[in-house]
C-alpha cells in the first residue's frame, strides 16, 4: 500500500516478549486466500527510522513508514470474482468506510485521494488497547457495521484497490494504543532478529501459511503486443494461452518481488527444439520492492515454428563471493 501517512496510525513501535503476552488470542490469517498460488505477502512493516526501509528479516519488501502488512492478489480478476477479509481475533467493529471506487489512485490522483488513503476500510477494538485495521476493501462487500462483536474468521469484507493502492490488496495493520505492532516481530529494535525465527502475534495455524520468502514471482505471461506492460498484466490484457503462427510480436512478461541492489536476472524466450530466441540480462542497481519486466521477439512478417515455447525468469545473489538462485519459474505456451 503506497501510503505516506496514515490517518489512524502513529510512527511508534512496541516489542517485548512482556508486551507479547499481554496481546489478544493470537491472531489468524485475514484473508481467504492460497499463499503462494493466487496471493502473496509482498511488503511488511518499516523497522528502520530513517529514510530508508527495512522489513522484520532486513530485507527490502518495504517501504519508508509502512505500518502494515500487505497481502497481494496475483489479478483483478481474483478481486472481481471476490476474496474475503476475515476477523483476525474476536473483537468490536469501531470503525467502517465504505463508498470509494476500486481503481488505481493514480487514475485519480494522490491529491484527491490521500485523506482517504487507507479506502474502505474497517477497524476492530480487541480489548486492552489492541485494534486492527483492514484497508482498501472492496467497494460494497463490507458485511460489518460499528458496533458489531464479531469472532476471529468472521468475514468483514472482501479484498478491493480502494484507496491509495495500485493492485488488489489487503493492507492489515495491528496497534496497541495507537502504536504500530509488527505482528511478524516484537524485537522491533535488534538487529539479530534478522534471519531467525522470532516471537510474532500469529497462532501457529497463521504461522504455516504466512511464511516469509525473500523473493517471489506474483504473475508472468505472454502477448502479442510490443506495448505490453505491468498495467495489462496486472488487469489481463492482452495475455494469450495460445500464440498464433502469424503473430506480430512474442513477448514473455514477469513481475517479481525482493530483488535487491546488486543482484542479477535474467530472462529467456525458447523456442522448440531449446532454440533460444530472445534473451535479457539485468542487474537490479537501486532498492525496489516489486519490479515488472519483459523480453521478446518481433515477428517481421515472420511464420513462428509451431511447438511449445518457454519464458523463463532466474534471479541471482551473490554474498560473500558466492552466486546463488533465489527464485526461478518456467511457463510455456503453445503455437498449433
């Protein structure tokens, strides 16, 4: 969620394992979803105060001052067909929005938009302090109202763009008066936090699905269009099962997140018979969280071999002298 200020949340941390125990039944997953096939963890709280950004394992899948957790829809079509935002932990309604459209802000402006960038939104008392905050909701799927007592799993809503968002999302932010709460890590402050297994707020059960990985594919595809983009990925256009012999272009698209500075993909068009038709190599040189890139291959008129082709993406890491691949995938598609 790219949000700079958030109206109901304070840039101030809690931690402790004193802290920990005075917190509400641990929390569950709050979205209906398959981590790792049709949504993912992409970007966590901020632990670093300066004007730079750290997430809890003190890699980059953040952002400066971000006060959440946001879990992604791999389409729109995910958000069109309904996802739903469930109750973390037994709590109150004290809070609901409703009524803003679900489209990217910058069709409509971040001026505009930015007093209500968390979008429709709803947020629940747990007690003692404890509240969480479930952002940018689809517009007209909330199913809660202020005051209602609802149970850890209830549906609140279902996952949306509304708000100061640019992809289907749902941004969860816990507090503890007022102060932001990395349900992920209460050792907001210890640098030996990274690459353990730490104290979270989350039930065991939560635990196994919301794992955290350094690097992730959230969608890849092929097209036609020599204009293809992020947008048209994100929304489905444009994206072919099948290519056809005449087609005037062969493009193979990927977004992927966690790359960092320094490190190295790459990415392949192959065609039948392993013959390699288009090839990209890039070296990622400034901090990014999410990234989207493409390689491919003009037709000039050109008949394609019929066949299976392959796109393939493999991001590479090199620490302490030694080459590693983080993340690979393949997809293939058919020209009859």
């Amino acid at each position: 969620m790219f949000v700079r200020f958030l109206p109901f949340v304070f840039l101030l941390f809690f931690g402790g394992e004193t802290f920990a125990r005075q917190s509400p039944n641990p929390f569950e997953v709050p979205i209906d979803c398959k981590f790792g096939n049709n949504c993912d963890l992409v970007l966590f709280v901020d632990h670093d105060k300066s004007a730079k950004w750290e997430d809890f394992q003190c890699g980059n899948l953040s952002y400066n001052n971000h006060q959440g957790t946001d879990i992604r829809l791999r389409s729109i079509k995910l958000m069109q067909r309904g996802v739903d935002v469930l109750a973390a932990a037994n709590g109150r309604v004290i809070k609901v929005r409703r009524g803003l459209p679900d489209v990217s802000f910058r069709a409509i402006g971040h001026d505009i938009i930015v007093r209500r960038g968390l979008g429709n939104v709803v947020i629940l008392d747990h007690g003692k302090g404890w509240r969480t905050i479930y952002a940018h909701l689809k517009n007209a799927s909330i199913r809660v109202a202020t005051g209602q007592e609802v149970k850890a799993g209830n549906v609140l809503g279902q996952v949306g763009m509304s708000g100061l968002s640019e992809f289907p999302h749902l941004h969860f932010a816990v507090q503890r008066r007022g102060k932001v709460v990395d349900p992920f890590s209460l050792k907001t402050s210890d640098k030996k936090r990274c690459g353990i297994e730490q104290k979270t707020l989350w039930s065991a059960k939560a635990r196994a699905q919301l794992r955290y990985k350094e690097a992730f594919i959230l969608q890849a595809g092929f097209s036609d269009s020599a204009k293809f983009n992020r947008v048209a990925l994100t929304y489905g256009l444009d994206i072919k099962n099948r290519m056809g012999r005449k087609s005037p272009n062969f493009v193979f698209a990927i977004e992927f997140g966690g790359g960092r500075p320094g490190d190295e993909y790459e990415i392949s068009l192959v065609a039948p018979g392993a013959k390699r038709i288009a090839l990209s190599k890039k070296k990622i040189t400034r901090i990014t969280n999410i990234k989207f890139d493409f390689v491919g291959r003009k037709g000039y008129g050109r008949i394609w071999p019929k066949g299976t082709y392959k796109g393939r993406f493999e991001l590479f890491r090199t620490e302490s002298g030694l080459r590693r691949k983080i993340l690979q995938t393949e997809r293939t598609i058919e020209v009859p």
